[in-house]
C-alpha cells in the first residue's frame, strides 16, 4: 500500500509540474519584452533590431520595447541582460562583437559562453568600404594604394571600441601592413555624420548604415567585404576580388536572453524570432539594405556554435595584432 500510494504520488508531482510548464507555455508572454541594444539610437544594429522587433510582435501577441544601452563597445548592455531576471522578459540583440569582448576588455561583465541562454541567429551584414565625397581615389585599387603612400594623413573613423566598424578597421589594416590615425566615435551616427562633414576620410561599416549613403552619392563607395558581390550594391567589387586573398567579414546578428530562462519561455521566443524572419516586410527591409536573413540558422543551437567558434578566433587575431585587453 506504501509502495502505492509513493507511485500514485510522484505521478501526481509529475501532472502537476507538466501542468505548470503548459500554464507557462500559454501565459508567456503576460506583458512586453524588453530588447536591449547595446549601442546608440539610429546605427545600424538599432535600425536591425527594431524591424525585428516588429516582425515578431504578432507571433508573441506582445510589444517589445527596444532599450539602447550603449558603451564600452556593447558590453554595457549586453552585460545588463546577462544579469538581468532569468524569466525571458529581457532580450538583448547584439553582433559579433559579442564574441570579441572577451578579447577586448579584462572585465567585460559578463561571459559569452556561460551567462546567456542562446535564442538564435536573425541576419547577416556585409560593409562596405566608403569615403568623404572629395577623397581622392576613385577606384578600389587607387584607394589601397593611396592609403599605403599616404599613411601618416588619412584618418579612420570608427563606431567605438569592439564595434563592427573597429574590427573592420583592424582587418584592413592588417591586410594592407599599415598603421593609421584611428577616430573613435560613440556609434555609428556621429561616425557617419563627421564623414558626411569631411571631418575624417573613410569608415568601413554595415551596409544596413551606408547604403542609403552610396546610393544617394553622398559618400565614395569602393567595395564591400563579403566573398560575393552584395545584390542591392552590385558595382561594389569584393575586396577578395580586389586583389586580399581570403579578406571576408559579415557582422552576423542574434538574440540572447539571460540563462536559466525557463524553456517554454525560450521556446517561444525561438518561434517568434523565426516567425519575424519569415516576415515579408521584414525580408525586403533587410534585402533593401544589403542584409541576408539567416532563417536556417535561427535556433539555440546554431547560435550556440557561432560563439563558440567565434571567441577563440578573435582572441587569435587580436594577439597577432598586438591588442591587449583594456
């Protein structure tokens, strides 16, 4: 009888646990969502962010707030989420410089392969190199050599510290074997307005920023930085067709939420962020901005391994170069 009503009981605690974990599954969402984003209001992952927040709205039946935080070359937000309450309400949306942190900084806040619960990887982004509208080169190849014979004059800008600008800037200079005055900004925007003023001569950087830019010659366009021509941009040649053999970088997107996240709440997060992929609107967006959706890609797993192969990666390449930890 003992034995009886032990099993009789633990089948009642089991019901009763997987009726809580359906009760959860269909109350996630009760109120909005937070997505963090890590840098300022107008740049590119702002702009990225709040047309997926869109697109997944109606799966999740809910708003979700975008929250800038930025500094510190996203650490500063992406740190927030990764201590932020564990229930799936707090989001963050953030780049490959979420793998490079770790290499940069001696306390970045947080630790990329332990302190987060991956949801999935949304998009993909080619630069594009681009330059005030009077620079002196006009072609690819003129702008390389400019560069080399004019090293002690030219100035880079970039979007801060670990921003996909930067390590941009770090690969291009690497490749070509120069040195050059670097301009850091505080995002994208002010970046890209001094660049428009003629306060500094180039930027590499996405083309969800610049593409408005080039097509409106605003800016110098040069080439882009993917291994194939970008469909909205097909003038640009690739700077692996340039002439730097194996030159490829794509600022690569995903979404995060803090770990011990309970599973029917990363679940639906999962099936919103597919959903919002699937989105049409969405899609020509990102098309229209030289973005590439990466729906087979959006899962916990897949996301899961891009970090892990992306950390030690850049920890090489920054040694190579001599960056230290700040």
């Amino acid at each position: 009888m003992k034995c009886l009503t032990l099993k009789f009981g633990a089948a009642l605690c089991t019901g009763v646990m997987l009726a809580a974990g359906s009760a959860l599954a269909s109350e996630y969402p009760d109120h909005a969502i937070t997505m963090v984003v890590p840098f300022s209001p107008g740049g590119p992952a702002d702009i990225a962010a709040r047309s997926l927040a869109e697109s997944m709205r109606p799966s999740l039946g809910k708003t979700i707030i975008i929250e800038n935080k930025a500094g510190a070359g996203g650490t500063i937000g992406t740190a927030q989420v990764a201590h932020a309450r564990p229930d799936g309400y707090t989001i963050l949306m953030m780049h490959l410089g979420f793998t490079t942190a770790p290499s940069l900084y001696k306390k970045p806040g947080y630790n990329a392969q332990a302190d987060f619960q991956p949801i999935g990887l949304a998009i993909d982004v080619p630069m594009t190199i681009i330059a005030r509208s009077d620079f002196p080169p006009n072609t690819i190849q003129e702008f390389m050599d400019y560069l080399k014979a004019n090293k002690d004059k030219v100035s880079m800008a970039n979007a801060g510290v670990g921003s996909a600008s930067h390590l941009c800037g770090i690969m291009l200079t690497n490749a070509l074997g120069i040195k050059l005055l670097t301009v850091p900004y505080k995002g994208t925007a002010p970046a890209m307005n001094d660049l428009l003023g003629k306060q500094v001569d180039f930027i590499c950087d996405q083309t969800t920023s610049t593409s408005s830019y080039i097509k409106d010659k605003a800016v110098k366009a040069y080439a882009v930085t993917s291994k194939q021509r970008v469909p909205s941009l097909p003038s640009l040649p690739t700077l692996q067709e340039s002439g730097l053999k194996g030159f490829e970088i794509g600022v690569w997107f995903g979404l995060w939420t803090a770990k011990g996240a309970p599973k029917p709440a990363v679940d639906k997060l999962v099936s919103a962020l597919q959903a919002g992929l699937a989105d049409e609107n969405f899609k020509n967006r990102m098309v229209a901005m030289g973005a590439a959706v990466l729906p087979g890609e959006a899962n916990p797993e897949a996301l899961a391994q891009k970090v892990n192969q992306q950390v030690p990666l850049w920890k090489g390449l920054f040694e190579n170069s001599g960056i230290k930890p700040q």
